[in-house]
C-alpha cells in the first residue's frame, strides 16, 4: 500500500519565510503543501476547504493571530494538527500556543532537518517542543505562579506516571520517552492515557500545561 503524503498549509505573513518554506517541503518525501496563507483569517477558511493535516503557522500575524487561529482550528478541525513556528520563545507566546491547543512550538531558526523532525513526530501523534522551549518551560515551572482554581484535585499520580509526566513536559515524544523509562511504545500510550483522563484533559499539551499550572510538576 502507498502511504499517502501528508498535506500542510503554510501560514506566516513574510513573504519570504512562507516561498522558503514551501520550496524546501515540496523537495521533502512525504509531504504535500497545499498552500500558503498570510493570516489566520484566510488560514482558517484554507483549513475548511482544502482539509490538510497539518498547519504549520507563525504566532504573531495581522488581521488574526497564529494563537486565535489555532483555537478556532481545533475547535472546529480538531484533527488537524498545528505546529507553532515562530522567532522568539516569550513565556506569554509559548504558554498561549499549548494552552490553545497547538501540537508543537518551534523556533524559526531550527535547522531544517529538526523541522522536519516536529512536523513527522506531530503527525504521529506526539507533541513537539523544541528544545530551547523545553528547558524554558522546565525552568519555568519552579516559579510558576500557581492559580487557585487550577490546583486540583487530582486524583494520585503514580511514581511510573509522574515520571512519563515530567518527559513529556520536557518535549519527549512516545519513542523517547519509552527508551528513556525502558519500557514499550504502548505503555507509554497507557500511561498518558490514565494521566489526561486524572486531568481531566484531552490532549498531551493541555496535560503539560495544567501539570505546571497546577504546580504538580
């Protein structure tokens, strides 16, 4: 059977980035661009019609902004992924994209093969943080102020899960965090399971976000 290529849509309001962008995918295996969108606005209208996989959207954009956009994308496509792309890594940005459900952060100026790297692992599945945004959001959590009605309660996290917890805060995907903690892909699976549903979340980014809200992590 011929795997079918995954299909993103290019949103960014630079001209440059977005024709960049789209001439080093379209060389890519695997991967079709739909197209380009120079806001969200016209991004969500692309993301209704022409149904891609995958979003990969700057942040900061006239007319609406990566972060609304990807609230209204997973609210009314919630199968479509999206990855954040974007040039700086400010705590508000970065807490603003995983709260609105966004599937990965990258920063602007990773290298190609580590972009390619997020779009592959979110189609999979799993959550991209890159790793700059990763040990911010770490460092973060020591000082995160903690609101009140964030706090739980929860019900108890085992020592296996709040291990798989910290990993996946820490940009993790399955994979990794299965060879780190030695034990299978599909454990790993069962384990975020139990802890989204202990939450109360739907999806491994909420699950990151609430952790470190909540100061469980």
């Amino acid at each position: 059977m011929i795997a079918l290529a995954l299909k993103i849509l290019i949103v960014d309001d630079n001209d440059q980035v977005r024709m960049g962008l789209s001439v080093l995918l379209r060389n890519a295996p695997g991967i079709e661009v739909l197209g380009q969108s120079c806001n969200g606005r016209e991004a969500l209208d692309r993301v209704y019609y022409e149904k891609p996989d995958l979003v990969l959207m700057d942040v900061g954009m006239p007319v609406m902004d990566g972060i609304e956009c990807c609230q209204r994308i997973k609210k009314m496509h919630p199968s479509v992924k999206v990855i954040m792309l974007t040039s700086h890594d400010s705590d508000e940005d970065v807490f603003a994209a995983l709260a609105a459900g966004a599937n990965g952060y990258c920063l602007k100026d990773a290298d190609f093969d580590r972009l390619l790297n997020s779009i592959r692992s979110v189609a999979e599945g799993d959550c991209w943080l890159d790793s700059q945004i990763a040990v911010k959001i770490v460092s973060l959590s020591r000082s995160l102020l903690v609101k009140g009605d964030e706090r739980g309660p929860f019900q108890p996290v085992s020592p296996r899960e709040m291990e798989v917890l910290k990993l996946v805060v820490e940009g993790m995907n399955n994979r990794q965090i299965a060879e780190t903690l030695n034990i299978s892909v599909e454990t790993v699976k069962t384990h975020i399971r139990h802890l989204m549903d202990k939450l109360a979340v739907c999806d491994r980014t909420q699950m990151a976000v609430k952790a470190l809200r909540s100061g469980l992590i």
